[in-house]
C-alpha cells in the first residue's frame, strides 16, 4: 500500500495538536484542507481513524497506534533529512531528554545552562519520569536521549555511565530526641520502623539493605507509604513518620540543616560489609541512530562534563 507522506505526516500533526485549527497552524494549511486530508487517508486505508465527540474529534483505537508509531517514524525522517542536508556542524532545532526529577536537578540542571548559552539555536525538550519509563519512551523513539539505570531491556541502547548515586537510611531527629526510642543500627532494630517507599520494586530500599547488612530480608515489614516522588518522602520523613532510604545528594541539605539523620550500622561496624549502597546512572541513546550536529552537541557535553565533574 502507498500512501501519500503528506497524508501521514497531516496526521500525526493533529494527533500531537489539541484541535484541528492548531494542526492547521503547524501544517500552515486551512482546518478544511486538514479535514479533507484525513478524510482521504481513512478512505485509502478503510479504517476510522477519528470519532466525533460532542463537537469535537477525537482518536479512535487505530488512529491512537498509528499515532504512536508514526512519531517514532517521523523523528527518524526528520533526523536524517537533517543530517543530509546540514554540512554537519550547525547545531540548531530540537533535542528530546529525560531524566529523573531529583537527579536531574542535580546533575543535569548546570549543564544545560551552557549547553544552551553555547548554542542559541538549539532546543532542548527536558522531560522527568522514573527510569523505566525513561527506557521505554527512549526505545520507542519518543526522546532522544535519556538518563537511566541499566536494566534487560537496554539491549538496543548506547549506555555511558555519568554518575553513581549512593543510597542511605534518613529519619527525623524527633523520632528519639527525647529518649523514648533507641536509635537504630542492626538489622532488627530498622525493621521495627515504619518506612516510606517509592514503589513497590524497593530498588533504593534493597540496594541500601544488602550493602548495609549483607544480606536481603523481607523489605521492609512495616510499610506506611507507597509514593513516586522523592520530595514527598523526604517530607513524610521530616515530620518524624517514617524512615526512608534515599539518595546522598538528594538529603544533603536536609542533614546540613539537622531535619534528617542518618540512621542503620555505623560506618565500621563489624555487622556492616558495606556502609554505602551505590547505583549507576547512564546517559542513554539508541543504538544506530541517525546522529545529527545537535544530537552529538548536547551527548558529548553531557559526556564530557561528567568526566570533569
């Protein structure tokens, strides 16, 4: 079957617009030539790809799939035309980057100022999800590169490692300043706390228990929050809830100000192998992609400043 770019590409446009006036704008065309168009390409495909709903339109099934497959299609077009038609050092148009929302204000956050100082043609669409997501929507070709863990399904992906975070066990102070609570150190003594979680994987809280104490037990026995957000956390645990095991960088300003301490087995403890639970994040990007003048500005910057850091 042959179908007219013109058709597809009209398509995807109203897929990513809210309404077929804002495609039209995109497209530079009249909302009537857009109507027309996707009229034409149900025709020639004999499928609905549009559905009336009061008195809008909206994606049936198949039109939200071949949405979703035309924009990983069309990056790729996109890409290529401009590495065929750029002489190779202009860096301008848009690069598509994810990351972790705490990690990336972190890390992320000094190196975009001189990315973007460096070329002011360049554009630069940050988005923040949880490293599984990140992988996915990278894979399918919905962001062009992105910060992650490795994990089984990054086989079809380019990995540097740019950073290792290091997980510890936080509480509040007001948990035992009076004396009424021991502080804990052993394995035992932890497990009688209630603690906040990210989800239910307990990649952090795992990671920081084998290291600490040698061994993985039934994590942890008294869960009082499940929550994807580690701001959140980080605030259930200042208000003397729970304990929590979160990144370093990531509490650092809490324990300057004393609203946190750590907690678990002392640095030389003889229980401890290892006092510090430790996590690699990569900068990621597909393998075999089409590598335009931006996309090797913004990786290699990337790369290089976590080499000097």
């Amino acid at each position: 079957m042959v179908i007219n770019y013109e058709l597809l590409r009209t398509l995807y446009e109203v897929g990513q617009a809210r309404t077929f006036a804002e495609a039209a704008r995109r497209l530079r065309v009249t909302p009537s030539a857009v109507s027309h168009q996707l009229r034409t390409l149900q025709a020639q495909l004999e499928v609905t790809l549009f559905e009336r709903v009061g008195r809008r339109a909206k994606l049936t099934p198949a039109g939200e799939t071949l949405v979703h497959e035309l924009r990983a299609s069309f990056a790729r077009i996109d890409d290529a035309l401009e590495a065929a038609t750029s002489d190779g050092r202009t860096v301008r148009g848009r690069v598509r980057l994810g990351g972790p929302g705490p990690f990336s204000r972190m890390w992320l956050r000094p190196r975009l100022v001189g990315l973007l100082r460096t070329y002011p043609e360049l554009v630069i669409d940050v988005c923040f999800n949880v490293p599984s997501v990140l992988t996915r929507e990278l894979i399918e070709g919905e962001l062009d590169l992105a910060l992650v863990v490795r994990s089984e399904d990054t086989s079809s992906l380019e990995m540097h490692p740019v950073y290792v975070e290091e997980f510890m066990a936080v509480a509040s102070p007001k948990r035992w300043q009076h004396g009424s609570k021991k502080k804990p150190e052993t394995a035992r003594e932890l497990s009688e706390h209630p603690f906040v979680v990210f989800d239910d994987d307990l990649a952090m809280h795992a990671a920081y228990w084998v290291a600490a104490f040698g061994r993985r037990e039934p994590l942890p026995p008294k869960i009082i929050c499940r929550i994807t957000s580690l701001d959140e956390m980080l605030a259930l645990v200042v208000e003397g809830l729970a304990i929590a095991v979160l990144p370093n960088y990531f509490v650092a300003d809490a324990l300057k100000a004393k609203t946190v301490v750590p907690v678990g087995p002392p640095r030389f403890s003889r229980v401890a192998r290892q006092t510090t639970a430790k996590n690699a994040i990569y900068l990621a990007w597909r393998k075999g992609v089409v590598e335009t003048a931006r996309l090797r500005a913004v990786r290699d910057a990337l790369l290089s400043g976590a080499r000097s850091a």
